[in-house]
C-alpha cells in the first residue's frame, strides 16, 4: 500500500516481506517514509500497525491511497527473519 499527503511530500510505503525462498510473512510489512522522494526511515511494522496507521492519516490527516505494493514484497537477511519468527 501508498498513501501520500494531501501535497504529496510525505509518501509511505508499506511492502510485504518475503525470503530468499519466496516465503511471504503476510503479518509483517517493510514501511518506508519518505519525504519529498528522500527516504528518511525504514521500519518493519505488522498488519494491525500498519491498518491503524493507514486509518489515522487518512481520516485525521487527509492523506490518499495512492498505491498498492502487495505484488511487490521485499526480500529480508536472514537474520531479520529469524526476528520475525
């Protein structure tokens, strides 16, 4: 998922996350905040933190859905994955 401001200077990102063996962890995404195109943090983040962020800025921030980024999961070292177990 893409959801930007209402100028479109705060872009989030939200990938879901896969293996080296294409296994997709469908409760965890990589959330990426950008600003102005400059990328200024990376976080892994769940489904639920994901939902209530989404809804927050949307209702309370005006910001657009603007993307989807499900077909485009990202890989992750193994030593994050062992995180995520």
């Amino acid at each position: 998922m893409k959801i930007s401001s209402k100028e479109g200077t705060v872009v989030l990102d939200y990938y879901p996350l896969k293996s080296w063996q294409s296994k997709i962890f469908p409760e965890k995404y990589l959330r990426v905040l950008s600003f102005k195109g400059d990328i200024q943090n990376k976080r892994i983040v769940t489904q639920d933190k994901l939902d209530e962020e989404v809804r927050d800025r949307v209702d309370n921030y005006n910001y657009k859905i603007t993307g989807n980024n499900d077909n485009l999961p990202q890989f992750f070292t193994s030593e994050v994955l062992l995180w995520l177990h």
